[in-house]
C-alpha cells in the first residue's frame, strides 16, 4: 500500500524537520521532575515548541503543577533544547 502511494504524482516523502514543521514545530520533548512529601517522580512530555519558547512553556508547566497541586513541592525541568541533564 505505502509503495502504492509513493508512486503517485506529486506525493514526496517528508524527512524529520519537515515533519515537524507540519506538526507546527512542536517537537521538543521535556523531562519533569516532582518531588513531594509522596518522593519524587520523573515524566517526559513531548509538544513543546522547539528551542528556548519549548524552555520558557516547561517553567510555567512547573509553575502550574506547584500551583494546583498539594502533593508537589518542588518541579525541575529538562528540556531537549537545553540537551538532556545539562
């Protein structure tokens, strides 16, 4: 099927970065660490825009969690812009 579509007029096959632009850039995944009297827990979180706005949407995901949720005393974030565990 997918060979079927490739040979079709007008029909070019995308690589990562185009993709992402299709997506609307958001491609940048982030690293949450929360910690709270509970311990701490880790996610990733893909959709963040690319570059240092994916950095500056992560903090105020951090700054919303601490807002509405007891249980989270402290939130850090990685982002990939940043490189992971710089």
């Amino acid at each position: 099927m997918l060979t079927k579509i490739l040979e079709l007029k007008g029909i070019t096959v995308l690589n990562k970065q185009e993709q992402r632009n299709v997506k609307g850039g958001l491609s940048q995944s982030c690293r949450f660490t929360l910690i709270g009297p509970g311990g701490t827990t880790t996610h990733e979180l893909p959709g963040f825009s690319d570059g240092m706005s994916g950095s500056s949407e992560a903090r105020e995901v951090c700054n919303g969690v601490i807002d509405i949720d007891d249980t989270v005393d402290r939130c850090f974030y990685d982002c990939e812009y940043d490189g992971f565990g710089q």
